[in-house]
C-alpha cells in the first residue's frame, strides 16, 4: 500500500488532504478534510513541482508551475468543476473532477480517482499540492491567490 499524507495547518484552516492506493495499478484514493475554511478556498490541484523553501514566493506559479497535466490534457475542452468525468480534466485538477471548496467552512469527502497515479513517471509524490483562495484577482499578489501549498512526500507503509 502506498499512502501521501498532507497535514494543512494555515492561518484560517487545518486539516488533511491523504493520498493512498491499496495496490500498485488501483484507484487513488482521496481522503479530504478540511475544517474551519470560512468559504475563502475554491480550487485544489496537484502542481507540477515541489516546493522551494528557499524562494521569497515558494508557492509562485514560476517556481512550481501549473496544474499537474503529464498527459497534455488540453483544460478548454474540460466540464465545469465537479460535472464530468476524471479524464475530462487534468491529472492534478482535483478540484474539476470532484468540485470546488467555494462557499465551505467544513469539507470532507473521500474519492476515488483512477487516473491519478502515485508511482511512475506520472506519480503525484513529490509534487506540491496547492488550495486556491477564491477572491483572486490578477492584479493582486500570488499571496493572496494562494491559501495553502504544501510538497507531497511519500509514506509507505
């Protein structure tokens, strides 16, 4: 069994957001609780590269990229968040395939994602896992676009 393990303690939430797979070539598993969001979060995903604690902006998109899409997925033929399947939407959008956090204090919700891989070329470990605020404006620091980033490493167990 392989299992990631992301503890989310910030200014305005806590909790976790687990990765698992029983067998090497099963489903992922997706295990999210999050508490005490005050509906400022909106989408989650699996960016490309892990943190860079050195960084003035650690969780900047020039330092871990975009969303996780090994496969090129192109997101403008993608469903609105929560509405289509998990291979209408890129590998690490969790947020498409299962639905955003907009409007929550309290989530938690278990799912249940084939298409994610946690061993291989397109493994999720070792990459960052990133809770979008959902007052975002362009104009606005990457500080405020992001609630909380974090590296996924792995745990076996």
């Amino acid at each position: 069994e392989i299992n990631v393990s992301v503890c989310v303690q910030i200014q305005v939430s806590d909790g976790q957001v687990g990765f698992s797979r029983a067998v090497p070539q099963g489903p992922t598993t997706i295990n999210v609780s999050l508490m005490s969001l005050n509906s400022i979060a909106s989408g989650y995903h699996v960016h490309v590269l892990p943190l860079n604690p050195g960084s003035a902006e650690p969780c900047s998109n020039a330092n871990i990229q975009g969303h996780f899409n090994p496969l090129a997925w192109n997101v403008s033929q993608s469903p609105p968040p929560g509405v289509g399947t998990v291979d209408q939407y890129e590998m690490g959008d969790i947020s498409g395939k299962f639905g955003t956090l907009n409007d929550q204090n309290n989530f938690e919700a278990v799912y249940m994602d084939p298409d994610m891989s946690m061993t291989g070329p397109y493994s999720i470990v070792g990459r960052s896992l990133v809770v979008h605020n959902c007052n975002y404006n362009i104009l606005h620091s990457i500080k405020l676009y992001i609630v909380h980033c974090i590296t996924l490493l792995s745990v076996l167990y």
